[in-house]
C-alpha cells in the first residue's frame, strides 16, 4: 500500500520534472543555433577573458535564475573557491541562522581574497558584497524562467536530493517545497527587488567587471564556449 502511495505521489511529479527539463532542453537548442547564426562570439570571449583574471566574483540575480549552477560550474573553472549564502543561512531542517550568525560568517568570508560568493541575500552586506567583488555576474532572467527553475529545483530536491543547501538532509525537504510566500517574492522579485538592487549594481559595476546574462541558457552557451 505504501508503494501504491508512493507511487501516487512520485510519478505525476517525476512527468511533471521531466516536461520542464523537455522544455529546458529545446529552448537551449534554439540558443545555441541563435549563437552559431548571430555574431555573438566576440563579446562572450572578452567577457570571459575578463573573469580568468577576477579573484572575487559575485553571482546574484532571481531565486530559480540558475545562479548556484552557474556558480558552481565557474568556480571549477576558475579554481575559486565557491560559497553559496544558502549554505550559510540555513541548518538542519531548515532552520534559519541567526542575524548576529549569519553576518559573522559571511563576514568573514568577505575578509578572503578569493572567492565566489552565490546568493542574492540583498538585507546583508550587499553593498559590501559589491565593494569587495572584482566581478559582478548578474543572472537577469525572466520571471518565467526563474518560476521554472524554482519548481524545476524543488522536485529535484524532492525527487533526487540534489540542490540542498549543505546543513539541510534529505529527510526535511516535503514533497512540495515552495511556499506562497516565497512564489510571491519570486513573481514580484522583477518588480519589487530588482528595483532596489539594480542602481547598486550599475553603480559598482562602472568600476569591476559587470556581465549581465539574460538567460540562464545563455549563461550555459557562456560557460560552454570557454
């Protein structure tokens, strides 16, 4: 009986998973002809010319925009040591840290000279996030392309524990892992956070080296024409 249930629960999730990433695969399909047709090499290649050289780089942009992703991939290829501020926000069960935690460990992260730090984050230390980084990488995709990649991640912690922040197991993720609230904040983010973000990040921008990718398909054509 509980197979049955299992079942029940698992396999219209699992189609569900595997419509999305049909859909994934197609759209990224259609960039890459786009990028063999359209004259776009050249700026891929200077900016990535341009963070071979960064020793502190961060990654922001919409929760489900495919920053960890991105983040991970580039800190193997720079070698940079990777910190997700998921890793350092929540704990077991996903238990928040607190204020005074949170900010000392992030603290002292900031205070190394290399690293990539993933995470948006924007109530703490982002503007010293800004000022210590040589490289702002900004994930400015679609809300519909964020909300996509927020289910996507979801069922793929539920499905198969993967994308889990370091202190939360496999036993605390529920089936549906996505709040009303945090659906809101994903739909307003374009609308609400962007706004308040967005003059920060041009304004530190002029001074590092700002690369703004679109689409989290153009952000795999980037990594994968280095």
């Amino acid at each position: 009986m509980n197979r049955v249930k299992y079942a029940i629960v698992f396999l219209p999730l699992f189609l569900l998973y595997m419509f999305l990433k049909g859909g994934s695969f197609v759209v990224g399909s259609l960039y890459r002809l786009i990028y063999t047709i359209l004259p776009l090499h050249q700026s891929m290649d200077d900016e990535i010319f341009a963070v071979q050289h960064a020793k502190r780089i961060i990654v922001i942009g919409s929760p489900g925009s495919g920053k960890t992703f991105f983040a991970k991939r580039l800190s193997k290829w720079t070698h940079l040591p990777y910190i997700s501020l998921d890793d350092l926000y929540w704990g077991p069960e996903w238990k928040r840290s607190t204020d005074k935690q949170f900010f000392k460990q992030l603290g002292e992260v900031l205070e190394k000279e290399e690293w990539i730090i993933e995470g948006n984050y924007h109530d703490y230390y982002f503007t010293e996030r800004l000022q210590r980084s040589d490289t702002i990488i900004v994930m400015d995709v679609s809300t519909i392309e964020a909300i996509t990649g927020v289910i996507t991640r979801s069922l793929n912690r539920f499905l198969f524990s993967n994308e889990l922040p370091k202190g939360v197991k496999q036993e605390a993720v529920r089936i549906w892992d996505i709040s009303p609230r945090f659906v809101r904040f994903v739909l307003g983010f374009r609308r609400r956070i962007r706004p308040k973000i967005w003059p920060l990040i041009m304004q530190y921008g002029n001074h590092r080296r700002l690369i703004i990718l679109k689409s989290k398909y153009r952000a795999c054509l980037w990594m994968n024409s280095r």
